[in-house]
C-alpha cells in the first residue's frame, strides 16, 4: 500500500512539476495541403508513435482527418522557459542522454528554419513530447554524464558545484576507456577509523579520489566511467568526510549487502561496457579498471600506496609499475630522503580475475595509521595522489 501511494505522489509530483514548467504546447498552422502525417515529419515527430497519438489527442482529431489550412493545431512539443543554467534543470530531469538528444532537437529545428531564434537567446526550449510522455529504450553506455558547455567546457553534475566544470585541455585519450572504482559503498563503508578525531571510512576517501581520478581523465578526452557513484558528494576538501551508505553501483543499482554479491554487481556492470567497447574497436589493452581501497592494518603499521594486479596479465603488470615508478620519482622529488616503499604484487582478488579490461587495484593507505592520515585527510593530498595515478596510467 505505502508502495503504490509512494509511486501516485511521485508520479503526481512528476506532473505537477511539467504543468509548472512547460504549461503549453508549440502551436502551429499547417500549410495548404500538408496533412498530420507530413506536419509529424517536419518537425521531426515521426520518431515515436506516441507523438502521433498525442497530436491527436491534443486537437481532438483521427488519424483520417484532414488539417485545415489558418487553423493553429497543438503540437507534441512542451514549451519550457530556458533557465541559462542546463536543459537538465530546466526540465527538472537529470538523464544526461536525454538532455543531449532535446539540445540536437532544437539545433536541428532551428537549422531547418521551423524556429526563428535558438534556446539559448530566446529562453524557450522545445521539448518533443515523447522524451516525457513515452517510454523510451535507453541506448546510453553510461559513460560519465556531462554536459556540454562550450566547445572547451564540460559539466559534469557528479563531480559537484565547485569541481563540475571540466575544462578539456586536449584529446590525447580520446580512445581510451576507464572504468574508475572506489571500494565498498553503500551498505559497507570498507576499513574504518572509530578512534580518530572523526569516524573516517574507507569508501568516502577512496570515492574522493577516484572522482578526482576521473576529472584528471576527461580532461583529456577519456571516455570514463565511474562505477560506484554518490549523487550527493561531489569531490569534497574537508578533511573528514561524512560516513553515509547512499552509494550505488552505475548511479542506479542498490548494492548487495553480502561481499561476493557487491563483487559480482560491479565485474559485471564492467564487463558489460567492456564488450561494448571491444565490439567497436577499442582494445584490451585501452580499457583500464582501477580500483581504489584503503587498507586497514596495525596502527603502528606506516605503509605507502602500493598496488596489485592479475597474475597472468603482462599488460596489467607493465602498468602498474609504471605507476609504482611515479610515485616514486614523485617521492624523491617532493619528499626528498624519505625514501618510498610501495610495492607491485599479483594477487587473486575477485574484481582482479573476474573484469575483462585491464585491472590495477591501488591500496591508498593504512587507515588506522595517524601518518597515512595524512594522505587522506588533506584535501591537496588527495588531488596529489589522483594527479599521480593520472600520470602512471598514462604516460
């Protein structure tokens, strides 16, 4: 029962928010002879048939009826006020495929002279009435979502208000893939640290750094994925991060409670993309999943950022050491007689045998350490830390 009345209010709040925002439709006068079937294709409605059905509804008409030539007919086509912000808030809906498809719609419909000035300088958008009113099949590989800026901008809502605009510096990997993880998430918050000045979890700081990660990546043109995602977090610099359990695997999926099914989840939400990529060209070795874990070992214990990876995988091995040997020659150059001592080891962990792409699983810190903490808990630290993964991923 709670169910069924939380679905009516949701679906009620849905259309309210659609009669406040778009109370209209697009208006139109056919020319002389131009029937309802050539009107659906001249403003690009023949797509879908619930565009038609809709027409119809809206002008009371059949699907034999003959338009009238001087009489304004409703079109499928809700008219919301642009806010000069995004398309995503404006229509109070944050698909990022469907954001695209609306802002190429109203670039077609202005190209083609059925609208005289864009949405951008008239402040009025044109949203076809089957990316609202129609179920859609998505076709969407879940890359990151962003929007589109300016031809040197993008804005990516999961990194947060202050890190959300992106700005693309070049296109050198333009045709890699990386599948970016932060550990646990959700129901498991990972390693902890009860006896610190705050509860300190492992998932929040690995999730942090792999949000940074990620931006260092499409700043160059990657195609990024991050597996594990908080639509609330963004990338944080307090030092101590809030512990919260709202994770999900892709953005959608609840995360199992029991370890092997966490595992299972995100391997295969990897493997999934990883075929799709494989089957349009991308190899093997251009598709990276990394993993992101604080570890958690004696307090006494001082351990640098070390790495594993998959016994057999010779491309696996190669990078990370390559990663290994940046940190490295980033130890010697700002920590100068310290000395750095991660290591490269395989080992048979489940997300290490069980993803096709290449996998590198980074241990970031010991958690329970109060020097670690200090890797961890500074806000330049964490970003130091992404720049370097960044780097050893690809030089």
């Amino acid at each position: 029962m709670f169910r069924k009345l939380f679905f009516s209010l949701a679906f009620i709040s849905f259309a309210l928010s659609v009669m406040a925002n778009a109370p209209s439709f697009h208006e139109v006068s056919p020319k002389k002879g131009e029937g309802i079937y050539a009107l659906m294709r001249k403003y690009d409605l023949n797509i879908h048939p619930c565009n038609l059905k809709k027409f119809l509804e809206l002008n009371q008409l059949t699907k034999s009826d003959i338009l009238k030539t001087g009489k304004k007919y409703k079109l499928p086509i809700y008219l919301y006020t642009y806010n000069g912000k995004s398309i995503r808030s404006t229509i109070e809906d944050y698909n990022m495929e469907k954001a695209l498809r609306i802002k190429k719609y109203n670039e077609k419909i202005l190209k083609n002279g059925h609208r005289r000035k864009s949405f951008v300088t008239s402040k009025i958008l044109w949203v076809p009435y089957h990316e609202i009113g129609c179920n859609l099949p998505s076709t969407k590989e879940d890359n990151l979502s962003s929007e589109v800026i300016d031809k040197n901008s993008l804005y990516v809502s999961l990194f947060g208000d202050k890190y959300g605009k992106v700005k693309v510096e070049d296109f050198s990997l333009k045709n890699k893939v990386y599948y970016v993880v932060a550990g646990h998430g959700g129901p498991d918050p990972g390693a902890m640290c009860n006896d610190c000045p705050k509860d300190m979890c492992e998932d929040e700081y690995a999730y942090d750094i792999a949000l940074r990660l990620a931006r260092d990546l499409m700043q160059h043109g990657a195609k990024v994925h991050v597996i594990i995602q908080d639509p609330n977090d963004g990338i944080r610099d307090e030092k101590y991060l809030k512990c919260d359990y709202d994770e999900k695997c892709m953005g959608k999926l609840k995360i199992p409670r029991r370890q092997k099914a966490r595992l299972v989840q995100r391997s295969a939400e990897i493997n999934k993309l990883y075929r799709s990529y494989k089957a349009k060209g991308i190899k093997y070795e251009d598709q990276v999943a990394i993993f992101l874990h604080v570890d958690s070992n004696s307090e006494s214990k001082q351990q640098d950022v070390f790495f594993y990876h998959h016994k057999k995988s010779k491309t696996g091995k190669k990078l990370v050491k390559k990663i290994r040997d940046t940190f490295d020659k980033k130890y010697a150059q700002y920590q100068k007689g310290r000395g750095y001592k991660g290591t490269v080891k395989s080992r048979g962990l489940y997300v290490i045998n069980y993803t096709q792409p290449t996998a590198v699983f980074v241990e970031l810190a010991n958690i329970r350490n109060r020097n670690d903490h200090k890797r961890l808990i500074l806000n330049t630290n964490r970003q130091a830390i992404a720049n370097w993964l960044f780097e050893g991923l690809t030089k």
